[in-house]
C-alpha cells in the first residue's frame, strides 16, 4: 500500500483503467491500493468518468453492491471516427494504390498500429453493448484489426487459418465459395481454439461479396457458434446486390466501382456513418 | 480551447500521453488546449513523471529549447516482467500444450491481446533506446507480437509473407533452410513495404534453430536494410549450439527439450533475464 496524492492518484487509476478495459474493478481494490477511503476513489472516479465522456475517449460505469466497482468502456466519438475516416478516404484515393489487376495496396494502412488501434476503437465502440466472447477473423490482413478490436473489448482473438497448420491439433476444415472470383478456397480452424456456442464479432479488412466471411459463419456452425457481429474496415461496392452474399456488417469505408483505365475511384464513409447507425452512446 | 482544473488535465493528459507513446510533444500544444500557463503544464508534467517512474509504466522525457517538448516512452519494470513471464511459464509447461510430433500449442497465448500488449510492452522496452524505422515479422503467429510492440514504440509493421500475394505489387522472394527440419521455404516481401536502408526490429513467437528469423535477415539485404535487433518470445533449447544459426537475440522464454514420452518439459525465463542484461533505465 501506498499512499499517494489525489493527484498522483489520478494519474495511476487513469493508467489502470485505460489498461484494463471492460474489466469490472472493485472500488476496494483501488481503496486498498492507495490507503484511501472509498469516498475519495469515487470522487477520483467522478473527475476520470467527466473527462472520458466530454472527450468521447470512453464511459466508465458504476455498479453498485458487493460485487460491485468501476469499468472502464473505451469508446470513440462518432465525431471524431468520422473525422479519421475521412483522412483516410482521401488517402485512399491516391491513383497509386491501384495494383494491375483491379487490386488494391491497403498494406501501408494496415501496417499502423496506432492507426488500427483508432480502428478497433471504433469496432469496439459499436459492439461494446453486444454479448461477445471472442473475436474472429482469417489470416492475413485482418489480424491487427482484431487484435486492436479485441483489445478495447478485453476479449480473446480467433484466428482461423488459410491452410491446416500441424502445430494446433486436430481441426475442422470447411471449403467456401468466394462470390466475386468464383473460386474455392479452404480455411480452417483448431478444435480447442474455440469453445462451443460461443458469440463470435468477426471482422476483416476487405469484403466484396462477403465470401470469406461467410466462410467464417459457415465454420461457427460446426462449433455451434453464433455470429454477435461483423465489422470490415472497406466494403466494396462493385459487386451487385444479388452478388452479395452477407447484409447485416458494419463498415467503415466504402471503394465504388475501380476504372482500371482512367484509375479513378472514390473511398467514402461506410454504413457505420449512415442515418442513425447505432455508435455507443458518447458523444463529445 | 477548454479550460479545465488540474486534476481534469492530468486526467487527459494522461490520456493523451498513453495514446502517444514515442512522440514529441510540444509544451504549447498542452499550453493551447487547456489554456494553462507553460509553468503549470510543467508542473503537471512533473507529476505524471512521478508517477510513471515509480510504477515503472513508463519515462517521461522533457526535451529543452525551441524544438522541445515531452515524449513518453512506454516501460516495463524488470521485476514486473519477470513476475508476467514466470506465470507464463508455468502455464506453458503444462502437459496438454504437447502436441503429436513434439509440437507445442501456444495459440491461446496468442490470441490474448492483453498479454501480447504486456510482451509488446517488454520488447518496447528493451529496444526503447535503439534507432528502428520498423517492425519486421513473418506471418502468422508473431504477428500480435509485432503490432504490440511497434504500438509501444510508435513505427510501423512490415510483415513478410511465406507466399507471394497478388495484391502486393512487384516483390522480393529468397529461399531459405529451416535449420530444425532441413527443409526449404519461400518468404517474399513487397517491394514498397521496406524502404531501402531501414534499420529493423525482427521479432517472433518462436524460434528453434534460427532459419525463420535468419532469411528475414536474408531479406533485408535485399533492401539494402539493417537489423537493429531480434526479440523472439519463445525460445528452443532443442538445438545444439553448431545448429543455431543466430547468436544475438533477445528471449523472454525458454523450452528445455520436450519429452515426447512422458510429456515432460521445462519451460523458464529467457535470456532477457539473465545477469546484466539491458532493460531500458527503468526499476519500480
């Protein structure tokens, strides 16, 4: 135990709660850590609960009773998501992101961990209030944003795999039709990397038709698993309606249709930033 | 501009400090958004660093003069890290973790990205002070590793591929010799992921006789690129010294040689912990 000044306190409990996300904390624990009375942490907490709300950084919920304390919520302001997701529209609408093929070079972006960080709060903001246990996603390109979802979420990450890896035991494998190349393609999954009847968010980095995550919900069946969630940081929208194969997700970027001659195309906000989208309940 | 009362701004500056690790911050920056005197930014700063020193979270650098400001560097205690890694070995010796072949389940590890936060934390910690441009890793596994520790140190992800992937634009491929089982792989990078001359942090979940991480070195060269150091949270003693192929590593863990037959292995701390080696300045 250690007694330290409310402002010194302050300091700490902030650097706690921001590295324990989603974690109910007993107003005890904080009592005991600081030789403080309660009444004193609550009052710290009030003063972290004002900031983290008028900045849209996050909520910090009291439950009362014994088994009672603090949690700490990250969240992003809709305001402020909004604002980055712009930045990066523009940024992706740079022609030289343009590969042969109607391919397109999103590794940079990706590569930021502080950036996917920003990105798994927002994730995390929309699906704070859903019943998680886990977030899924296949490798390669949307692990670090499950990683950074899972993250503010206090949640374990799902890794589903491309090719039977020996290292992980035995295994279920399902074959999925990807619905804009038409194509067959494997992924699989190792039998205790996921618990049965889980509430699996799955997100990834870029959906067409959506065949790859349907993939993924196919593969949740075998685990009687249920989808709470689906989150893609780019949907396209060259794909028709009767093309698309999933219609409930959450995007935050849309690319339209790319002229592969002229490389003309537009990145725009996606559906999270659409009407009344829900979007946590903070607003800055 | 907001006016705020010190224990609001210490509340957001911790905030602040945390979401920007590794970055200068300008003295004026916090004196406009809070409306404060320089002096009383001064002193708030004086005691975040308090703080952030005697947890051992982190260091608060103050740079004087025209182009200064302050930089938080992200830190974790030797002692705090010893107490981390030693839980950790203890769960990893664990019979079930064995697997047909002698292989070795770590997925559930992986896919904690609390935890892969705290390894990302000591690895930030030991290279805090060398100069990186980047995070280098091969795909899968070490990827949570790589993305927690270039958070921590404000750089970006550069992630080989063990295939060449069309939406990557023209690549560099080499073969190289797993050094445990004597076979031949393939790993490529895409030209523009690495740019020429970059001094680079390789990092892995795993490392027996060296290969993996010795063919990323391999195609560094190729970059005209530098390793700036090599940090593996798991490392073999199953390999005698003529077969490993790298010398100048950092390991937070160690597994003894696994008994195939009665299931038996030790698992300890790495060379991280042994005698005088380097871990950052900071000690709680």
């Amino acid at each position: 135990m250690k007694k330290l000044k409310r402002s010194a306190r302050l300091v700490e409990m902030t650097q706690y709660l921001m590295s324990n996300p989603h974690t109910l904390i007993p107003l005890t624990t904080f009592a005991e850590r600081y030789g403080a009375a309660k009444s004193s942490i609550s009052e710290d907490l009030g003063i972290i609960k004002e900031v983290c709300e008028s900045e849209g950084t996050g909520e910090l919920l009291t439950l009362a009773g014994a088994a009672g304390g603090v949690k700490f919520i990250p969240k992003c302001s809709k305001e402020r998501a909004l604002e980055l997701i712009e930045e990066l529209c523009n940024e992706l609408q740079q022609p030289d992101r343009m590969l042969p093929g109607g391919y397109y070079y999103l590794t940079d972006i990706l590569g930021q961990p502080g950036l996917m960080n920003e990105i798994g709060r927002m994730f995390a903001s929309v699906f704070a209030d859903h019943e998680i246990d886990c977030v899924m996603t296949v490798e390669t390109k949307g692990i670090p944003i499950a990683y950074a979802t899972a993250a503010h979420l206090n949640l374990p990450v799902v890794l589903v795999r491309r090719d039977h890896v020996v290292t992980e035991g035995s295994a279920v494998s399902i074959n999925y039709v990807s619905g804009s190349q038409k194509s067959i393609h494997t992924m699989t999954l190792a039998r205790r990397a996921l618990k049965e009847r889980s509430r699996v968010l799955v997100v990834d980095d870029f959906m067409r038709a959506g065949g790859t995550i349907n993939g993924m919900i196919e593969l949740l069946k075998e685990f009687n698993a249920t989808v709470a969630g689906v989150g893609v940081l780019v949907e396209s929208k060259d794909v028709t309606n009767d093309e698309r194969l999933l219609h409930d997700y959450v995007s935050l970027m849309r690319v339209g249709t790319i002229d592969t001659r002229t490389r003309q195309m537009s990145v725009k906000p996606g559906n999270l930033f659409d009407k009344n989208m829900e979007f946590g309940t903070e607003e800055a």
